[in-house]
C-alpha cells in the first residue's frame, strides 16, 4: 500500500502597514495672482509764478499705483505730483517710473527747463588797441558780440579783439537764454593807443600794477603830491629813500602785463626825479616776457632791461650819482633801447610785462626816486 505525501502547507501572513499620512490629502496653497492693466506714465510740469527754479509737476498717468520721479539733478521723489527747487537754471532730463496694482512699472522722460531769466553783462580788460571781453551773464546757451567797428562777430565767452585804431566804439553783447529769451548788453568801450594802465600813479592806479613777490625793500607808494619830476602833473610814485643792509641789498619792483602784436612798434617814455649823492643803486624799467625774469642786460634785444638810471653806467659814478629831472630817454645812457629812441618793435605777438625797479647792491640813495608818465604807446 502506497502512502500520499502531501507536501507541507506553508501559511504566509501579509501585514499591510499603512502610514498614517496616507489617508489625508495634501494641502493645497492658495495664491492670489492680481489682475489689471499696465500703467500708462504721463505728466506735465510748469514753473512757480513767483520762483522760476521751482517747478510743479502734475502727474497724468492712468492706472498708477506708486511713483518714481528723477528730476535730473541727482534728486528724486515718490510724490505722485511733487514740487522740485533746482539749484541752477539748465535744462534737465526728468524721468517717472510709474508701477500698477498689477505689479507692472512703465516710464516716461521729457526735457525740462528751469531757468530764471536770462541777464546780459561783461567786463572788459584793455591793453591799448587789445581789448579781452569777459561775459559775466547769466542764464545764456549762446552769445554774440558786435565790437562795433564792422569786423566779424565772435560767439565765444571770453573774446579778445585787436581795434586797428583809437576812438570810442558801442560793443554789443547778445545773449540767449535757456527758456528761449533774449537780452542785449550795450557799452561804449574808449579805445587808447596807450597799453599801460595807470601810468599816471595816482592813487588809484595801485590796482593796475603788481609788486614781484621776491622783494625786500620798502614798497613804492602811489599818489605823492609833496614833489613830481618836471612835466609831471598830479601824483606821482615814490620809491622812499633807501640803504642796503652791509653786503646785501634792497630792491623794489612792480609790473603789469602789456599786449604786443608781432611786426608792431610800441614807443616808451617816462619822467624820472633822482637825487645826486647815491651810492650803487639803480632805477631800471625792464621788458619782460616772464613775470619772473627781470634781468639787467645791456646786450641785444630781446632783453629783460629796457632803459635804466644806474650808478656804474653813466648816472654820475658809483659812488656819487648825479641828480637828474626829465625824460628818462634824455637823461640815460644804458640800456638796449636808449639807442632806439625807446621804441621797440615786436617779434612775437602775445603778453610782456613792463617793470619798474628801485634798488641798491650794498649802497643807498641820498634820498626818494620819484616816477611819472610813465608810457608804452603802439604807433601807427
């Protein structure tokens, strides 16, 4: 008899874990997304009745939310129509950013113009027939000159113009504003032949000449009237009375600019009162093309030395000056253009500077210089 074998019965029990999270859902976020449309940036701006600089802008956008505005000078607002004071008048870029409740932003710039109202003025410095003008207006993008002796108009700020002759001519100064404004500025200018300024040393003519800042004397003083050199009239200059220290000296010397032009001939003359009894001491008027360079050269031009009173050529002896009274051209011997007559002819155009020069070389004077007239005329 043959016996069944049954295979063993395997019993398998399946857990089934189920998280507990499994059951839920998962949550939901909710956002918000806003609707509506992109701004459209506009404005508009006028100045202040009562203040030209201040401008008021006056927001014109459509659908705008916040605001954004440069002004152009470095300055900005988050007004929606601000009120802005410019420093200068200038035209200035002005920009608005303009930003929706949507979250769109949109700009739009335009030019504006702040600007007080133009002014016309100048000023003018004179060397003879050269004359540089200086415009001190105000508010200008442009000017035009009319120097009033038919030559050609000049557009620049500073211009300077050479007159081919004397007289009195009406200058006209145009100027043309930033708002688009007009003004005119009129003055008879008196044009001379003479280049020095002030050469009559009356008090107030201290302020065309410069004293050289490398002296040690005591300064000339402008407007004596105690005495003058025969031909003088009014004031004249003093160069007090003056003693070297021991081995040293004592010098002083004041100049201006004169303009030359090249090929030109300028004719120099002054009046000149000096006492006898001095010892190595001098009274020299230089021409320089250096402020800083004032050299005694008796040699060929160009020279710094024009004509000189000095006690080792020719004003007495060294030691015992001459007295003398005149035209300095009459009364001199040294000095390159004692020869010409005092006339000195240009070989370039541009700025040179005359100076007068008192001084001693362990000496003194036996009393005051005294200086008048003093002229550097440009011939025809």
């Amino acid at each position: 008899m043959r016996r069944l074998l049954c295979p063993p019965v395997v019993f398998v029990s399946v857990l089934l874990l189920i998280s507990g999270y499994s059951c839920r859902k998962d949550p939901v976020f909710p956002s918000q997304v806003a609707t509506g449309p992109a701004p459209v940036p506009a404005f508009s701006y006028a100045a202040d009745s009562q203040d030209p600089l201040k401008i008021i802008f006056t927001d014109h956008s459509s659908d705008g939310e916040t605001y954004y505005w440069q002004f152009g000078d470095g300055t900005t607002s988050s007004e929606p129509s601000p009120a802005h004071v410019y420093a200068a008048s200038a035209r200035y870029a002005v920009s608005l950013t303009v930003r929706s409740a949507a979250g769109y932003t949109a700009d739009t710039s335009m030019e504006v113009v702040a600007a007080a109202p133009a002014t016309a003025d100048f000023t003018t410095m004179m060397s003879g027939p050269y004359v540089r003008f200086q415009s001190t207006s105000s508010g200008a993008t442009a000017v035009r000159w009319d120097f009033g002796d038919q030559s050609p108009v000049s557009d620049t700020t500073a211009p300077a113009h050479l007159y081919s002759q004397a007289g009195d001519y009406t200058v006209k100064l145009t100027v043309y504003g930033i708002a688009g404004d007009t003004v005119v500025k009129s003055k008879t200018v008196t044009v001379t032949m003479e280049l020095i300024q002030g050469g009559g040393f009356e008090q107030a003519d201290q302020s065309h000449w410069k004293v050289w800042d490398q002296q040690t004397g005591i300064p000339p003083v402008f407007g004596y009237t105690a005495d003058h050199p025969s031909g003088g009239t009014g004031g004249c200059l003093l160069f007090p009375a003056f003693q070297a220290p021991s081995g040293g000296s004592v010098n002083e010397l004041i100049y201006q600019p004169v303009h030359v032009v090249q090929g030109k001939q300028y004719q120099f003359s002054a009046l000149v009162k000096v006492p006898g009894g001095g010892s190595q001491c001098y009274l020299q008027f230089y021409l320089s093309d250096d402020p800083n360079t004032w050299v005694e050269n008796n040699g060929q031009p160009f020279t710094n030395l024009f004509v000189s009173m000095n006690a080792w050529h020719g004003w007495g002896s060294t030691n015992n000056t001459a007295a003398a009274d005149g035209e300095i051209l009459q009364l001199s011997t040294y000095g390159p253009y004692v020869a010409t007559g005092g006339v000195y002819t240009a070989t370039a155009t541009g700025t040179l500077y005359l100076g007068i020069q008192a001084g001693s070389w362990q000496g003194y004077s036996h009393g005051d210089l005294l200086v008048d007239a003093v002229s550097f005329t440009q011939l025809p």
